[in-house]
C-alpha cells in the first residue's frame, strides 16, 4: 500500500514540487551513504537514459509478476542462487 501511496503522490505533484521536496530531504540528510546513493543514481540517470529505461521496465515488470502472483518461494530463490 505504500508504494501505491508514494505513486499517487508523485503523479499529483509537479516537476517543481518534486524538486523541491528533494532538495529539502537531501538538505536534512546527514548520511553520507545515503548522499552518495542519491548522487550515484543522479549521475548514472542523466549519463545513460537507457539505464533509466530498462530500470523503470524491470520495476514495472516485477511490480505486475506481484500482482499477478508469479512469486518465488524462499526455496526457489536459494535453489536459483545455489545454481549459479
């Protein structure tokens, strides 16, 4: 439910307001791990749209295997993990 929350959101503000709301949350932040994520993902974004693009596929993809309930149990995971 929260995703869903956060995807309203998002929709509803403008470019402007989003902006602004980072700049505010990025102000505040003292992590530096979490700064450096931020500054990563901004970077690697604006050098390589294609990276934006196939990321943005993936989630969409993975968020409707979610509700579609094409789920992995823990097992499946571990068997896919041992294999490789």
């Amino acid at each position: 439910m929260k995703s869903l929350t956060l995807e309203y959101r998002l929709d509803t503000m403008s470019t402007v307001e989003i902006k602004t709301e980072l700049q505010q949350m990025i102000e505040r932040e003292k992590d530096m791990s979490i700064l450096e994520a931020i500054r990563t993902i901004l970077q690697k974004t604006s050098l390589n749209p294609m990276l934006k693009e196939k990321l943005t596929e993936r989630a969409l993809r993975s968020e409707k295997d979610i509700t579609e309930g094409r789920l992995l149990s823990k097992e499946q995971v571990q068997q896919r993990t041992e294999r490789k």
